[in-house]
C-alpha cells in the first residue's frame, strides 16, 4: 500500500523508531520516497516529513490503523492554553 503523508500530519518530524509503527500494526515500511530520494529499506532514525510517499506491507486492516495515524489531524498549538 501506499500511503502519502499529509501536511499537518501528527507523525511529521518523528523518526521511525519514535512511532514504532511495526510494532503498534503489524506493518512494515518498505521504503520512504522523498522528492528524487529514496530510502529503501528505511532506517529506524528516519523522520517522515509532509508528502513523503510511504510503501507499507501489511494486510488491509493493519494499513488501515497506519493510514488513520498518519490522517489524524495534529494537535493545534496553544489550543488549551489559558489567556
């Protein structure tokens, strides 16, 4: 599967080893293409960035648990801070 990882996205700036995704689902991240780069097989210190491209191996649900990381809308700085 492939998954492109959104602008805002709450796994922006975290490495790999910090999201521990094949732990949490079961997945593993084949390989991160970044522009003309391409890392493959990634290491556990790489970061994903808005609009890496992600190549995943796992099966529909365990891609679907990644999928909705990545989506979820990141926290908004300051939203619970007082006056």
């Amino acid at each position: 599967t492939e998954l492109t990882v959104p602008v805002g996205s709450p796994v922006a700036g975290r490495t790999l080893v910090e999201l521990q995704i094949r732990e949490r689902f079961g997945v593993n991240i084949i390989c991160i293409e970044r522009g003309d780069e391409l890392h493959a097989p990634p290491r556990p210190a790489d970061r994903l960035f808005p609009m890496d491209q992600l190549l995943i191996f796992g099966d529909d649900n365990e891609t679907r648990g990644v999928q909705a990381l990545i989506e979820a809308p990141a926290p908004v700085l300051g939203e619970d801070a007082g006056g």
